[in-house]
C-alpha cells in the first residue's frame, strides 16, 4: 500500500522511460509466471534474476513486493464478497440444532421402547437360529461322514493286504485312494494324513519287495545246482531220442534232441515231442515251477510296473543275474581233479539259463532273447576258456572221457532250450586232441611196461592149444612153422602179440570219445586213423627207440626186436582192416587216412640195426682196450695175441645170433642176409681201423721188428676169420679186403722192399697201393728210432753202413711225397 501511495507521487518519465519500464515489466512478469508455475523448474529462473544486468535482484524485490500487494488486495475484495454469504449460514445451523437435539431425545426414547418390546422375540428368535444352525450341522456332519467312510474302509482294507503281504493288490488299493476317494475329502487334515502316507506306503511296498526279489535270487543261485541236475538227468534219458536222429538223418531228415525243463513242446522240422506226457517216463517231468518259487519276480515285477518303475526293476534284475552269471561260470581251482567238480559246474550253468528261459516266456519283457543271447555267448565264451584250461590238467583219459560227455549232454540240454552250441562240439574236438594226448600218454607206460617185462625171446608153444591162443591175439601165418611138431618156438618174442592188443585196445578207446559226437562214420574213421598213427609214430616209435638205446639192451636182445618189428609191420594191415570192421568205411575212400606203421616199424628196425653196429663196435674198442704189445720185443712169440682170439671168438658166436633173423621168405631172407654182412663188414672194418690206430698212436715212440712181427701175426688171424665166412653172402674175399691196408703196409715192413714201393708208387697195379706215404712215414720213423738202441739199425752199422743211408734215403723220399700230397 505505501509503495503504491510512492510511486503515484513521483512525476511520469520521460517517454522512453516509459518504453523501458514496459519491458522491464514484462520481463518480470515471466519471472513471477515462472515461480507460480509449481511444474517448472526454479534453478534457471532464479539464476536470469540475478545474472541479467546489476542492480537486478533490487529491482526483482521490489516487483515482488508489489506483485504481493497486488494478491493482497484481490483477496480482500474476494472474502468481502462472501462474507454475508458465510455469516447467513451460522445463523441457520444454530436454529437446527436445538431441532437435532430434540429429534435426537425422540429417536433414543423409541428405540428403548422398540428394545424391551423386541427382546423376548429376539430370545426365541436365537434359539430358533441355534437349532437350525445345529440341524444344518448335522446333516453336513452325516453327508461328510457319508463321503469319508468309503475311504476309512478303503484305508482298514489297505492295512489288512499290507498285513497279509498282498502287495500288489495293496497298490490298487493306494491307486484308487489316491484318484477316487481321497479327492473327495481332501480337505480333511486326516485325509491328508493318509496322503501324506501312502507315498511311504508304497516304498516301503517296493523295499519289501526287492528284499523278496534279493531272498529269491540267493535262493535261485543255490538251487540252480539242482535245476540244472534235473535238466540234465532228462537229457541223458533223451539220448535214447539219437536213435530216432540217425534214421531221421538216414531218409534225409535233420531232426535235433527234443526236451525241456519248462514244460513247453520243442518241435524240430516237423518231429514234435511233449515230454510232459511221455508213456515211457520212469518218472514225473518235473518243471522250473515244480523246483523254485518264482511268485517273488512276478510279484516284484508287477509291483515297479504298477509304480511306474518297472524300467528300475528290469535294469536291477539284469544286473544282478550277470553278477550271478560270472560267479556260476567261475570254477573251482581243483575242478579237474574229479567228475563231480564238472558236474556241478555243468549243472549250475544249466540250472542258471533253465531259470532265465523261464521267466523269459513266464514275464513279458523282464528279460528279452537279446539279452539272453549277450549272456550266453559271454557264458560260452569262459566256459569254453575254463574247459581248455582245466582239460590240459587232466592227464586221466577217464576221466577226460566223462567229460566228453559231460559237454555233450550239456551240449545237448542247452541246444533243447534255443542255445547254440556248436562252438561247444568245436571244443569237444580240441578235448579230443587231449583225451588222444593222455591215451597216448597211458599207452606210453602200458608199451615201456611190455617191453620192460619181455624177454626178448622167441615165444615157445607146448600145445595146440597155447599155439591157437597166441594166434587169436596176434595175426600169425607161417605154413613151415604150422608143418612143425609141438613144442615149437614162434619166432616173435611175446611182446609182439601184447603191443598188437594194446594197439587195438588203444582203437577202441578212441573210438569211446567219438560216440554222441554226431560225426559220420567217414569222420570217425579218419579220426580213428589219425588217432591211431599218433600211437604208432609217435608213441610205439618212441618207446622203440629209447628200448633200442638202453644199455642192457644186448646185441640178442636187438636182433630180437629187429625180428618182432619185422612181424608188427606184416600186422598194420589187419589193424586197417579192424577199423574198417568198426567204421563200415571202406579203405578204397578216396580221403581215408592209410595207417603209417609201416614206416614207424622201418624206422625202429634201422635204429636197431644201427645199434647192433655201434655195439659191436663198442665190445670191438672193449676188447681192443686189452691189448699189451711189447713194441720193443726183439722177436715175436709165434702165436696170435690172446685179447684178439677173444676178439674174433666173440665175433663168431655174434654172428651166428644173426641166423635167427626172419627169413620166412625172399624178401626178410635177403634184409635178414643184408643186416648181418652189414653188421660183419662194420666190424671188419672197425677192428681193422682200431688196429692201424694202434700201429699210428702218437703216444707210441718207437716200434721194433719183433713187435712188428707179433702184430702181423694178429692181422693173420683178422684175415682167416674173414676168409672164414662168418656170415654167408660175401662174394669171393670182399670181407678180406677190410684189412688190405693193414696188409700192405705189413708186408712192406715185413718184406722191407722200399724200391719197388717208390718206383711203383701212384700207379694202379702197384703192389703197396693201398700204403699212404704218411703212413709209411711215421711207421719208419718210429722203427728208425730204436736203432739208436742198438735194434734193428744196429745190424746194419755193424755189416754195412750203406744200408743206413739207404733208410734215411728213404724217409727223405717218403717225406718228399707227402710234402707233394699236401702242396
């Protein structure tokens, strides 16, 4: 208000003043928009008012002040106005009050007369509420009971299956709980008690369960034992059925063994067998469900399904039957050692896929024929490794022999139940090479036993009688022998017949192995050949040649075995003609295997002949070893050395064993003429070079006339008893000329003609051809060395020196040609 009363005081500026003041105005107007304007910001307003121009904020205070006077002054006019307005109204309100107050009094005084008027109404008004609330409550209570019973009767019925351990009705029972009933009444807290519960149910359902399972599979791994005895005693009782296969076999049918352990028809290309009404049983067929329980894997089973986890319990199952399948494949460690340990490991294996191929058609799905292949072949696979490995323990044929069949009725069982087993009958082929091994082992001791207990002399035959009984184990012709009066000898020793019955004995035992095998006779036949040259060659030959290299083995003793080798090489061919008989396979088949005796015989009766020479050679060297020359006797004693007419008496009563030798026809006449001048000429021979190496010995120095003398007196009687024929066949003096050497050396020394030696010395008609000019040399020079003992030599200084040049003449030509020999 005064600043309003100053500035209408001062006087009115000057015309441009007025311009500026206008804007001035109109500037702070905005401003003043600006602040009343709560939206805007205030910063950059406020920061216009004081950055403008100086004095800025002074002028601004003042705008404001009249600004303010300017609102003042509109709301006084605005509140005088209304003022009558505001006062009418007091005025009125007063007047209703003392109305309200009065209204208020009324209304109180009625509703106190309405109250004691409507309270005993209200009484039997609560009451009547009270019953129906309580009427309305129980007919909620009896529908709600009404709803809850049925799952109170359903939970009593659960507990009793649970007690009486019917768990799979058990579950049905939770299952209609839990979709039917229980929805009906979930709000209930003991509804969802038992909600709560049936979750715990049922695992625990599924824990007793799988204990069931777990007793049940403890169980089945100790009665597969007798699951797989059962099943293989009625595949033994079936072999019978091969029979039936061989005909089936004959009209062009293949037809394979027919049994079973679970009850189910096997047919086979048309051939149908029901074991379960077989007439000619002994005996009930017992069943898989006749010997184990299998209601806890159904049970079990049916329990995961119906829980959804049927893939859990098929997964467990499995795992856990491969566990038990690798421990009934593991063997014992001493199983080889007797039939028994087989037979248990066989039927454990058995009883094991017995079960597995029942629940394999008993359940849908549990197992499948795929994983039943998987543990088959895993199973063929160690039982075939185990039967290699314990087999090469076995060295009993016996019982390699109750093994064979062992397999083949395993064999056999299994095939029954959809198993392959081929690699099985493949295995039964290396058992073979085994069970040949051990026969050949055992018929190595029966053979050193007969050889170690024959006397190696010709078998004498006193009756007709002992005669028949001799041939019926041996085949034996002679018609010279048959034309001579009893008693008579046979010219074998009784060994011949006894290795020829071993031998036969040896086929037959073979033969055992091949039966069952389902192999043709062409099969059987070429087995039993090969079987039977492994004897020969290997076994018989053996024993053969460690009997002919035994040292108490004697010269009679060897010509003895060269005649029994002789008969068992004429008996080979009635041994091929016994396996003929056994096989029906005629020996004219282009594949049949020829027996190799003959050969094996050849060969022991060489090694016996080249003993003979060796030990004649070795009594040669023994008596040899008796000489007692006295190289520097001055004359000879004018008879031959004693230790030599041992030498050549020994040789002649040697010589006459050989007449022994079979010689029953032209051919054993002339082997048996060939062994003894062979043998005769070895010894002319030997003695003949052991008597130059006596002459040559370095050891021996010096060498006189005498001694000279004595040693050609012993070459004297070598050369009569060569001249003798101490063993018919040699043609004019071929013996004689063995000791030719000796003899012309001798005759040099002994006659002392060194010219016509050196004139006629490389020319074939020379008289001394047969003297090596070595020879001669180091004989010389042993007889020059005793004359500086006044021997020989001695003489010759006395009568003539010339003929002592002469010698060293000599020795210096003799030297000369050697030295030309060896340039």
């Amino acid at each position: 208000m005064a600043s309003d009363r100053v500035h209408a005081a001062l006087p009115d500026p000057p015309s441009k003043c007025e311009e500026g003041n206008k804007e001035e105005e109109k500037t702070f107007g905005n401003i003043f928009a600006e602040l009343e304007c709560v939206d805007l910001p205030l910063g950059t307003t406020l920061r216009s008012i004081y950055d403008d121009q100086p004095n800025a904020h002074k002028r601004f205070m003042e705008k404001l002040d009249a600004r303010i006077r300017n609102h003042d002054r509109e709301i006084e006019k605005m509140c005088n106005f209304h003022h009558q307005g505001f006062v009418d109204a007091i005025t009125e309100l007063l007047k209703v009050r003392a109305d309200a107050e009065k209204l208020m009094g009324q209304v109180t005084d009625t509703n106190r007369r309405l109250q004691e008027a409507g309270r005993e109404v209200m009484a039997q008004t609560e009451e009547v509420i009270r019953c129906r609330i309580q009427q309305r409550n129980m007919a909620t209570t009896v529908e709600k009971l009404q709803l809850c019973i049925p799952v109170l009767e359903m939970y009593s019925k659960l507990k009793e299956q649970l007690e009486s351990k019917r768990y799979y009705a058990a579950l049905k029972t939770m299952e209609q709980l839990e979709k039917i009933y229980i929805p009906r009444v979930s709000q209930y807290r003991f509804c969802q008690i038992m909600a709560e519960n049936l979750p715990r149910l049922r695992e625990e359902i599924k824990e007793i369960s799988m204990s069931d399972l777990k007793d049940f599979l403890e169980s089945i791994r100790k009665h597969s034992d007798k699951v797989g005895e059962t099943a293989m005693r009625q595949a033994q009782q079936h072999r019978t059925f091969n029979s039936a296969v061989a005909k089936q076999v004959s009209m062009g049918h293949y037809m394979k063994p027919v049994y079973s352990l679970n009850g189910r028809t096997h047919t086979h290309n048309g051939l149908m067998m029901d074991t379960g009404d077989e007439d000619e049983a002994d005996e009930e067929i017992l069943t898989a469900q006749d010997l184990v329980d299998f209601s806890p894997v159904y049970r079990c089973l049916h329990i995961y399904t119906v829980l959804g986890d049927r893939e859990t319990f098929e997964n467990y199952y499995r795992k856990q039957r491969k566990k038990q399948a690798r421990l009934v494949l593991q063997p014992q460690a001493n199983m080889h050692e007797t039939v028994e340990g087989y037979t248990r490991y066989f039927n454990q294996i058995v009883g094991f896929f017995v079960v597995e191929d029942h629940i394999l058609h008993a359940t849908r799905g549990l197992v499948t024929r795929a994983f039943n292949d998987e543990l088959w072949n895993m199973a063929l696979s160690k039982i075939i490794a185990v039967l290699r490995t314990h087999s090469s323990y076995c060295n009993d044929p016996d019982l390699v022999l109750e093994l064979k069949n062992l397999i083949v009725i395993f064999a056999d069982t299994l095939q029954g139940y959809g198993f392959p087993v081929n690699r099985l009958f493949d295995l039964l082929f290396e058992v073979r090479d085994q069970y040949n091994e051990t026969l050949l082992k055992k018929w190595a001791l029966v053979f050193r036993e007969i050889f170690e207990l024959d006397n190696y002399s010709p078998i004498p035959v006193e009756t007709e009688g002992e005669y028949k009984l001799v041939v019926s184990r041996f085949p034996f012709h002679d018609a010279e022998i048959e034309k001579q009066d009893f008693p008579k000898k046979l010219p074998m020793s009784q060994s011949v017949p006894q290795i020829y019955t071993q031998v036969k004995e040896f086929i037959y035992a073979s033969l055992k192995f091949s039966e069952s095998l389902h192999r043709s006779s062409t099969e059987i036949d070429d087995m039993l050949r090969k079987s039977t040259n492994l004897l020969l060659t290997r076994t018989l030959s053996s024993c053969l040649q460690n009997l002919i290299k035994k040292p108490h083995i004697g010269l009679t003793e060897l010509v003895q075995i060269i005649i029994n080798t002789t008969h068992l090489e004429q008996a080979c061919r009635y041994l091929e003609e016994f396996i003929t008989n056994i096989t029906n396979v005629s020996p004219e088949t282009v594949h049949t295997t020829r027996l190799y005796g003959l050969s094996t015989f050849k060969d022991a009766r060489h090694a016996a002949e080249g003993e003979i020479y060796t030990k004649l050679n070795q009594k040669i060297d023994e008596f040899i070893q008796l000489a007692d020359y006295e190289w520097g006797m001055a004359e000879s004693d004018g008879r031959a050395s004693g230790y030599l007419m041992d030498l050549i008496n020994f040789l002649r009563s040697t010589f006459q064993v050989f007449t022994h030798l079979p010689n029953n026809n032209n051919d054993h006449a002339s082997m048996s003429g060939k062994v003894a001048q062979t043998a005769c000429m070895s010894a002319c021979k030997h003695l003949s070079t052991s008597l130059m190496q006596m002459l040559l010995d370095t050891e021996l120095k010096q060498i006189s006339m005498g001694a000279i003398q004595q040693f050609n007196l012993d070459v004297i009687q070598c050369e009569l008893f060569a001249s003798s024929e101490p063993v018919p066949g040699f043609q004019g003096d071929t013996l004689q000329l063995a000791f030719i050497d000796l003899r012309q050396l001798l005759d040099l020394f002994m006659v002392w003609d060194w010219s016509t030696y050196l004139a006629d010395y490389g020319q074939p008609t020379s008289k001394y051809l047969r003297v090596n000019p070595a020879t001669a040399l180091a004989l010389l020079e042993k007889m020059k060395d005793t004359s500086k003992k006044n021997n020989i030599f001695s003489q010759f200084r006395k009568n003539d020196r010339d003929k002592q040049k002469l010698v060293e003449t000599v020795v210096r030509q003799l030297r000369s040609l050697v030295n030309g020999m060896s340039s």
